[in-house]
C-alpha cells in the first residue's frame, strides 16, 4: 500500500500578471534605458567624502581580516601541524 497524493489535473493558465510598475521597469530595460548604469553601495559623491570613504575602508579591512582568520588560518594551522 503506497500513500500517495492524487495526481494532479494539469490546468492550463496564461502567465501570471505582471505588477504594473514591473511591467514598466521590464519594458525600459528592455529598450536599454538606464542599462549602462553601474550600482553600488556608496556613490562616488559618498565616497569623495572624508568620514564616509575611511568608513568604507575601515569596514572593508575588518571583513578581509575576518575572512582571513576564520577560512585560512585554519588551513595554516591544519598545515603547520602536519609537519
């Protein structure tokens, strides 16, 4: 005895609708407006900034130091301790 769900009796149905505000955004990306824009998370103006562009920076170094302790300084260890 298999329990099973009862099969499916498929339904044919157009694609679902789009939101209208959606439909706007596809049709301009698809005409190439605003395709050669690049996003970031600071814009240059932020940056050119003093505080901002050290914040940046300060940030970007505490991930890449965290990075590096938490995936390669166990294969260094890993390794060192092979020996």
């Amino acid at each position: 005895m298999a329990i099973t769900a009862p099969p499916r009796i498929p339904v044919e149905q157009g694609p679902a609708p789009i939101h209208p505000k959606r439909r706007k955004h596809r049709h301009a990306v698809q005409r190439g407006i605003g395709s050669g824009t690049t996003r970031t998370l600071l814009s240059d103006s932020e940056l050119s900034h003093g505080r901002a562009r050290f914040a940046y920076f300060s940030l970007l170094t505490l991930v890449t130091a965290a990075f590096v302790l938490v995936f390669v300084f166990p294969l260094y260890w890993m390794v060192a301790s092979a020996v």
